[in-house]
C-alpha cells in the first residue's frame, strides 16, 4: 500500500510555510514585500470604440478625411493587446462589429461599409450611449480560458466620435447622455467627441456631454482643422497604447515613429 512514512518524509507544505514566514519577517524588517508576497499584475487591453457620424452633411471630404484619420489608427497604432469596435450613426445608431482584437480586424471592410452608410440624419447621442453599453457588454460577456476577461486582464476604453452637427433622431435625450457618460458604470472610459464646423447650439451640448475629467471636445473650423485634431487623438491614443501595452515611459514621438518604438518593446501577443 501506498502511505507517507513519519519520520522519512518532509511536508513541502512545511517548507513553504517556514519560507513565506521568513519572507513576512524580512518584509517588515526591510520595508519591502518580497516576490512571494506580490500579485501578480494584471495585463492591460486597450479597446478603442469608434462612433462615425455617417449623416448627409457628412458626405465627400468630411468623411473621407474622418476615415483617412481613423484608418490610420487601426492599421499604424494598434497592435496586439488591442481591440477594435466601430458605430455609425445617421438616422439610427448602427454596430458595424463589436470590439475585435487586432489581428481580426479588416479595415478595408470597414472603410467600405461606413462609406455605404452615409445619408440621413442625426443620432449622435444615440450612438454615444450605444458605445457605452458595448464597453459593458464587452467587459460582462468576453471569456478567457472560462473565466470573465475583467478577472484575468484590466481594460482602458478609448471612445473615440467624430461628428459635424446637431443630434435631431435620437431616443435619448441630452440629459440622459450626460447621465451615462458621467457614470458609465466602470473604470478606465475616456471619450473623445471630434466636432466639424459645429453651430453655437450643438457646441453647446457637446460641451455639457464632455464636461466631465475624463472627456474631451476638439471642434474644427473645416477640413484642415478637423485633420489636426485627428492626428491629435491620433498621437494621445498612441501614448496610451505605448503606456499600457509596452514599458511604462513617456512617449514622446509621433506617430510616425510608432513602429520603431515597438521594436524595442516586449508585447504579448493574444
């Protein structure tokens, strides 16, 4: 028969209970906790959700130059750990896809359809709290190896809305666009609504949806401007993408130099 004889058998259980034991006490004396005490850290995906105004007053070089914008984004920035959704808004608020992970993504599809989208008219707001509630499906649904993918990975969501005018065929109203943005119901949810030659009225409301710390307004004056202010968001999104994908440094390039900086940085690919 198979048994444990006393006296010939040391309990490993024992000895790494005298060991972490030892640690503890070395901890409190140097002020340090040692590597049997640590967590370990959770890596980080950064999920970037697209919102595209596809209206009417959208049609020719407004949207040509917002998919140029958010073309480079896909296929220059992201890169494995990162995952990719995109809406479209005109009359109704529409799911291109949900978030994908980068190496499922085809954005020559994408490009296409929001092209095929656009005519209508407006429901910014909508498509604003449509976003939101993808981020929460995505976070309540996704699975890894059988367990919720909040439990295994932390999430950063970048929600990123280009538009040029007033909502008038939302459900929502402003208020309730507000209420959801300010509390989106988690953590690590940054908007950024990319306005064009937008009235006093919608600047207005557009402001009252990104007053909190963690939105930010860019409004454009034509096309030049609206490009800045995409290659804006463009290099933002790279810091944090560098920052929660790569080593934890400054990034002080553009996006130019993005790939290069990726040669030197030790990513886990999905």
């Amino acid at each position: 028969m198979y048994g444990i004889h006393k006296g010939h058998h040391k309990s490993s259980y024992s000895e790494d209970k005298k060991k972490t034991n030892k640690d503890t006490t070395l901890s409190k004396i140097m002020g340090v906790k040692s590597p049997l005490m640590q967590k370990k850290k959770k890596e980080t995906i950064v999920v970037v959700l697209a919102s595209i105004d596809t209206s009417g007053s959208m049609a020719g070089r407004r949207i040509e130059t917002a998919l140029e914008g958010l073309g480079h984004i896909v296929t220059n920035i992201l890169r494995h750990g990162c995952y990719f959704g995109c809406f479209v808004f005109n009359t109704e608020s529409r799911k291109l896809h949900h978030p994908l992970p980068y190496a499922k993504l085809n954005w020559k599809k994408d490009h296409f359809k929001i092209n095929q989208a656009v005519g209508g008219r407006t429901a910014i707001y909508d498509s604003i709290v449509d976003g939101i509630q993808e981020c929460q499906q995505f976070l309540g649904e996704m699975k890894c190896h059988g367990k919720p993918m909040r439990e295994v990975f932390d999430f950063v969501f970048e929600h990123i809305v280009i538009t040029d005018g007033g909502d008038n065929s939302s459900v929502r109203s402003l208020k309730s666009v507000c209420d959801m943005v300010a509390r989106p119901g988690f953590g690590h949810y940054h908007l950024c609504v990319i306005g064009v030659d937008l009235d006093s009225t919608t600047h207005s409301h557009m402001a009252s949806i990104t007053q909190p710390d963690h939105c930010k307004l860019m409004t454009a004056k034509n096309i030049d401007e609206l490009k800045k202010y995409l290659n804006k968001a463009s290099d933002d999104l790279v810091k944090v993408v560098i920052q929660y994908r790569g080593e934890k440094k400054e990034w002080e390039g553009t996006p130019n130099q993005f790939n290069a900086a990726f040669e030197n940085l030790n990513l886990n690919a999905l």
